[in-house]
C-alpha cells in the first residue's frame, strides 16, 4: 500500500479545548458512564483498541487524533499507541489506529477520536478523487461557505494532504484552512466587489490590482453580466500581464449571452464545454494565451471526469460543497482484553505491520 510518511503534526497546533475534552464534555455520554462504573467499582481493565473504517479511503486526521490522546488521556505514558500517517491509502477493515493501556485513561475520547478521523477522512479522501479525476490539473478548495467556519482549519490541513497524496497543486480560500501547513488563502474578484463597482467587473479588477499584493494571481470572475467571452475579453486588455485567470461561474440555471444562438444539440446551462471553449478561443484568438481559465460551480467527480475526458480546456477547478459531502465513518472496538481476545472482536481484529508506534 502507499505511504504519505511526513513528520507528524505536534499536538499544540490543534489548540484542543483539553480540559473539555478530559471532562468528557464532547463524548457520548454512555462512555462516560462507562468510565464512571469502572473507576467506582476500582476495576482498571487493560484492553487493546482498534479503530477502523469500511471503505478504501484516504486516512485524515491521525495526528489530531493522536493528540487528543497526549493531551487528554488520563496518563499518555501508560498508552502504548501505533498509527499510520494522515495520507495513507487504507482499506476496508484495516486497523490505522491501536491504543494499549487502562481503559479508565481514555474510555472519555472514543468519540471524539471517531468524530475527528471520520470527518478529515472523508474530506481527504474527496479531494484525492477530485484530484484525480483532474489529471493533476490543480484544484481551489472552496467548502467554507457551506459549512461551519470550526471545521475550516482541520479541513483545509486534509486538503493539504490530499494534494501531498496526489503530488498536485491545491489552493484553499481562507487563512484558516491553510493555518496548519503555514500557508495563505487565496481567492478571485468576486461577484460582491464587482456589484460594489456597480456591476462593472473591469473597474472592480482594475482596482482590485491597485490595491492587493503584487504577489498575488489574480483571477476574475467573468459571469456577473452573464457574458463571460466579452467580459473576459475586456478584463485581459485592461489588465494584461497582471491577469492570471478568469473563473467562469454561471449559474446552472442561466445560459450564457454567447450560447442563445446555439440553443438545441447540447445542455446550454451554466459552465458547460462549449462555453469553455469559446472563452478559451477568444482569449486565445486575442493574443491572451497566458490567461488561464478557473471552472467553477456545482463541480463533482464525475462532471470533472467527464470535463477531462472531452478535452475541456480548463486550467483549474473550483469545487466547493461536493468536498464535504457523504460519509466516513469509523469505529474502534477493544479487541483484547486483560490478555484475552474480545469475543466481539470478530472479524476487526486484524494485526496490521504497517502500523507505527507514537513515540
């Protein structure tokens, strides 16, 4: 199996809410009362934990995981711990995580251990496919507005390691999301700045280059008067070389202006082919070669695998609300207890080399 080995995160950078944690404040209340029973009645069983998935996935969240054990078990040095790295290809059934010791030390964490490789899984695991699905073109992480803004750090970071997995380029669009990896967010003129500048896009750019870090790529958003070959065009001209891109994001309910004479042997709505290949030619046809071109809105999988197949000339994509969607759960269960294998343990317990101990 693939290895993504990177030195994992230290502890301190998730800036974890410990004392909650150790109150169980997070954690379903039957483990609580699990742990209550157990230290009442002076039993201190000592178990092995193996947590586990039921997919072929991309593990997300390991280093989080584990430091919630460091900061919140009742005594880290008496934990035996072996995990895989954030990044690692799994597969159904394969143990990334065992943790050894007194179940009384972190019978309190199971839920948020679960909740945290659950939700960094799956958002890892959907952007690698993104990534694949785009031929190594790269991809802006655009989920932020479709979510709570608590999950942006941890998010952006499993993002960031999709990108590592895959070897390939991702921008994400908050300082948040690129917090853990010491990064910046990154972003296009937006509809709200042009309808600031009375819904003129190449003032809006115009300004936007006057006043932002000559650093930055900038990329325009082109659709706003729902004519994006002419906007796009004006854009270019007006800004020449410090053009990096324009992003087209025609609502799928709209047809764009350079479409309605084209009505009838294909869907016109929204960012559709023909649409980017008559940006693409414009901008081409006007010595814009450089420009590159950003599709975005309602982007899966599938529809940029289908974009990819077709040999739309899109430079780079956009995707949002598809990479925060479905499931990854994860279960743990104690497979071993006080020496004796767990009758429940079944079919999970699984011993797995690939495994590495936390020191």
């Amino acid at each position: 199996m693939e290895r993504t080995k990177t030195k994992r995160l230290p502890p301190e950078v998730f800036e974890l809410p410990v004392e909650k944690m150790r109150e169980g404040y997070y954690t379903d209340a039957y483990f609580n009362h699990t742990r209550e029973v157990l230290l009442s009645d002076g039993r201190h069983p000592r178990v092995v934990m193996q947590v586990f998935q039921k997919r072929h996935s991309y593990l997300g969240g390991i280093d989080e995981a584990i430091a919630i054990l460091m900061l919140c078990a009742g005594d880290w040095d008496d934990l035996t711990v072996h995990a895989l790295y954030d990044g690692d290809r799994i597969e159904a059934y394969e143990p990334v995580l065992t943790i050894e010791g007194d179940y009384t030390g972190f019978a309190h964490l199971e839920t948020v251990y679960l909740g945290v490789l659950a939700r960094r899984t799956l958002i890892t695991t959907n952007v690698v496919r993104v990534l694949e699905a785009a031929n190594g073109k790269p991809i802006i992480f655009m989920p932020a507005r479709h979510d709570h803004h608590r999950v942006q750090t941890g998010d952006g970071y499993a993002a960031y390691v999709a990108g590592r997995v895959v070897g390939t380029e991702i921008g994400v669009t908050s300082d948040a999301q690129a917090s853990w990896w010491g990064g910046r967010g990154v972003g296009t003129v937006p509809h709200s700045l042009i309808a600031s500048y009375g819904g003129n896009t190449v003032l809006a750019a115009t300004k936007f280059a006057e006043h932002v870090d000559p650093d930055i790529n900038i990329t325009v958003l082109v659709d706003f008067d729902n004519d994006s070959v002419k906007t796009a065009l004006e854009v270019a001209r007006a800004l020449g070389p410090r053009l990096w891109g324009v992003r087209l994001d025609t609502s799928g309910q709209l047809v764009d202006r350079s479409l309605w004479d084209e009505l009838g042997d294909f869907d016109p709505r929204g960012v559709n082919e023909r649409l980017v290949h008559k940006v693409r030619e414009a901008l081409d046809r006007d010595g814009f070669e450089h420009v590159k071109i950003v599709a975005s809105g309602g982007f899966t999988v599938e529809r940029i695998r289908e974009f990819e197949r077709l040999g739309v000339p899109v430079d780079s994509y956009g995707v949002g609300s598809a990479l925060i969607r479905g499931e990854n759960d994860f279960t743990a269960d104690i497979v071993m207890t006080d020496g004796r294998v767990s009758a429940k343990a079944g079919r999970s317990f699984r011993a797995n080399p690939r495994l590495e101990l936390v020191e």
